[in-house]
C-alpha cells in the first residue's frame, strides 16, 4: 500500500472500532479510537492486561489537547514546547474519553505526536487515538518492529505496512503527572 492509503486504512480500522498495530514517534504501538469502551476493551485483551492500568492517548496539536481536558494548565505548554524528548502528560479533569482510559483518578495521559504518519490519521480520524507498547503485559516493550511477538501481530485487526524495516532505537516517551495546583511530577525519565 502507498503511503496514503496507509492513513486511510488506519482511520478506517479506527472508524470501524478495531485494533491496529503502528509506527508512534516513540516505539510501535498498539492503536483504537480512545472514545470507543469496545475498542478499548479489546485492546486490553490483545494486551493481556488488566483495565486498572491507563494508557496513553496520542492527539495531532495543542489545540485538541482541550477536547479532553477539562482545564489545561498554561504550564503543560511550556513542557511541551520545551521538551527535547518525546513527552506525555497526566492531565487531571480527563473529559470525553471512554470510562477505561480515563486512570481511576479522573487523568489521562497524553501526547502530541511528532510522527507524521500519526499527525495525519488523528487529523483525518478527528479524535484521539490510543498509544500503549505492542507487547503482551508484563513482556519487554518491542523497540523495532522485528521484536513484536507473533501472537500480538495475529491478534490485530490491521497492521501498518510503514516503517517495518527501519531500526532506529527509540525510546518510550518521558511521562510527567501535572497536578491541579500547577506542581509536577516527573513519573518515567
């Protein structure tokens, strides 16, 4: 498949509630629409893992960021213009996300994606996307592609045919907890 017919698989999985395996700015992930519950229950079971862990959420700008916060602190912005490196942040007040995304304490955790390929299907998906290691729980996060397990690529409903055969060595995103008060803490270096 080109390129664009990539983007336009993947938004049709999303569209259709299923689970795709993709390329992230950080290490290949395992994908559904964040406001869909069946799609996110489906995901965990690919997983293996239990509801009670969050996940991460990846949108396209700055700007959708308020679709699922209730109120962004002026702070998260200067994080995220001031990262070197890729960055989620657990936001308190998580709004219009389904129930098991949404962590216990009302936050989620998200990321504006830097890869392309992610920016473009957000974008045209119009909605947030989930962003969790393709891996089954408890196993070592993959970093390249050749590492995902075969029972992990059966399990999808759709597997992205982009950037299988790149071997770079990324590294999962740092993740930083904001609390209502405006104080932070950093969760993963």
């Amino acid at each position: 498949m080109t390129y664009e017919q990539e983007i336009e698989a993947a938004v049709e999985i999303l569209k259709a509630g299923k689970v795709m395996l993709y390329p992230t700015d950080t290490i290949w992930g395992l994908g559904c629409d964040a406001t869909n519950q069946k799609a996110v229950e489906r995901l965990f079971k690919i997983k293996q893992r239990t509801e009670k862990k969050s996940l991460i959420i990846l949108v396209d700008s700055e700007k959708r960021i308020k679709q699922y916060v209730k109120n962004v602190p002026e702070m998260a912005y200067d994080l995220i213009r001031n990262a070197p490196n890729p960055i989620s942040i657990v936001y308190p007040g998580a709004k219009n996300l389904a129930k098991n995304v949404i962590g216990s304490d009302k936050t989620v955790c998200i990321r504006i994606t830097s890869n392309e390929f992610c920016i473009e299907v957000v974008k045209r998906f119009g909605k947030a996307i989930t962003s969790t290691s393709a891996n089954i729980s408890g196993h070592p996060a993959p970093l390249i592609f050749g590492q995902i397990s075969d029972e992990v690529k059966s399990a999808v409903d759709h597997i992205v045919g982009l950037y299988q055969d790149e071997v770079k060595l990324p590294k999962a995103s740092t993740i930083i907890k904001l609390e209502k008060d405006g104080t932070f803490e950093i969760l993963r270096p």
